[in-house]
C-alpha cells in the first residue's frame, strides 16, 4: 500500500493535498464533486476581523495559462465564521485550516484570538500579502519589519500551528522568510500570487476594476518551484508549495524541490475534480517508481 501520509508541524495530514484558500470556500461547495473530507487540509478563504464586500466587479480575468482576481478578501467577518460558518466545518474529517487575514497588526491578532478557541481549528494561515494600512498600504509580506512584527504579534495569542503565506512580489523571498521564522512562525507557504494587469485593447482600458491583480494559475509555476527551492535550503521550517498545480506530476515537483505539502488553488475552478484526480495520480507515481511512502520524495531532487 502506498504510504500518503505526512506531517507538517505537528498536524497529521492523510495525504499531502490541500486546498487554497479563495478557491475552495468552505468546502461543502464541493461536496457534489466528491468527499470534501478527502484533502490531506482544506484552507479556508480568508477571514478578516470586519464584514468585507470585496472590490467592484470585475475582479476576475482570464490570462494567458492562468487568472487574475482582485476579490478583496469578501467575507462576513470572523463574529459571523464563528456563529454559522464553523459549526458545518465541524463536519468535515479532515484538517481544517482558516487563512487569517488583516490591515493593521490588532486586526491579525483579534482574528487569531478568536480562532484559537474552535477547536476543529487545527492551525491558521496568516496571509501577509495584505495592505498595511498604518503603512501607506504596503504590504505586511514585502517588508522583513512588517512581516517579523505581525507573526510575533500574532504567536503571542496563538498556541497552535502557525503558517505564514508569503508573498512573491518581494526582492529576495528568502530574507522574508528568514524573518517570520525568527517572529515564531512554525511552517511556511508559498506562494502567494503574483502581481499583474491586463488590458482590453478595444476599450483601451484595463479589465479589472482595480487596474491589477494577483496572478496565479501554471503560469506562475517556475517562479514558484524556485522560490519553494530557495526557501526550504535556507529556512528549518516545512514548505507548503503553491503555484500551478494542476496534475500529480506538478505536485511531485514540489515535493521534490522540497516542499513538505502542496496547495491546489487555480485548477480547482477550471477542473473541480483536480484534487482526487491528483491524489490519485500520486499513487500512480509511487507505484511506478516504487516510492513506499511520499515523505521520501520530499527535497529529493537530484542536482
């Protein structure tokens, strides 16, 4: 039988699958595809401490091997995740992991606070690619300061698993990474997405109502496997990788370049059986190249 279990800083994971937060909702969405319980963890989308309404339509585009999207983190605030969201969470056999999302270090930690007392919970995500707003609106993860102050603030309220995405719209992802380590941060996940535009020619106009937005999808896949590599040589704590999965092959290489567990994101809009169909493709990889237990893949590329 082939071994697909890992663990990741103390969470035991049935398989090494997650889902992205932003693409999987709460994942009963899912439910008519397949068992949501089936995702080694599921992230949920981002909750932030107030409602949000998100930005103006039109926030997503199509791109060239990928999306853009601008949603603006549209959630109805952590008051109400708790009172209607959770319970059905509680559902669900897996791992449920809430990205946490801010604009000011107290917003971060009153979501955290909040967080670390449901205990189907099992850790958090802490999105830094948001806007600081006491900062001019730049973002908490481009920034070694901003980025080591709010991880410190928020594992001083939260005894959990604590994961940090990082932004790849950085000079060197590695020095960030380096300082959420030092701020207490247990696992690290990358990436997030990158910065982007597209235009309509025709119109003359850009076709998202905020001129740019995050890119992801297979696109993005290069830049993220380098950045995953960089990272886990120079940084002791596990790796979640992200960035264009879409096929088993493309989480093996994450695994390979030393990721501990991967992120399905984009592929889940454009094929919503992405996930089993990867995890069954793992099997299929281990059965052929004779892999008793996925952890051996992980960091095993050969230079």
């Amino acid at each position: 039988m082939e071994d697909l279990r890992v663990e990741l800083c103390g969470l035991r994971l049935k398989n090494p699958v997650m889902t992205a937060s932003g693409t999987f909702g709460y994942g009963h969405e899912f439910a008519d595809f397949y068992d949501p319980s089936l995702p080694g963890a599921i992230i949920v989308k981002a909750t932030t401490a107030e409602p949000r309404a998100g930005n103006p339509y039109p926030r997503m585009a199509e791109t060239a091997s990928g999306m853009l999207n601008a949603v603006g983190l549209q959630n109805k605030g952590i008051d109400y995740f708790v009172s209607n969201i959770y319970p059905e969470l509680q559902k669900i056999d897996t791992v449920i992991i809430a990205n946490v999302s801010g604009s000011t270090v107290e917003s971060y930690v009153e979501v955290a606070e909040k967080m670390a007392a449901l205990d189907h919970i099992r850790a958090i995500e802490l999105n830094i690619s948001c806007p600081n707003v006491k900062a001019g609106g730049m973002a908490f993860g481009t920034s070694c300061p901003s980025a080591l102050a709010v991880t410190a603030a928020v594992r001083k309220v939260y005894p959990k698993p604590l994961i940090v995405k990082l932004s790849p719209n950085v000079t060197s992802i590695v020095e960030i990474a380096r300082a959420v380590a030092d701020g207490g941060a247990d696992a690290l996940s990358l990436i997030n997405t990158l910065l982007g535009m597209a235009i309509d020619a025709e119109k003359r106009k850009p076709v998202l109502s905020t001129v740019t937005g995050g890119l992801s999808g297979p696109a993005i896949k290069p830049v993220a496997l380098r950045m995953v590599w960089q990272v886990t040589r120079a940084v002791n704590l596990p790796v979640i990788g992200i960035g264009g999965i879409a096929r088993a092959g493309d989480a093996v290489e994450f695994l390979l370049a030393g990721a501990t567990a991967v992120q399905v994101g984009t592929a889940n809009f454009v094929n919503p059986m992405a996930v089993p169909e990867i995890i069954s493709g793992l099997k299929d990889y281990m059965i052929r190249h004779r892999v008793a237990q996925i952890r051996d893949l992980v960091g095993g590329l050969i230079l």
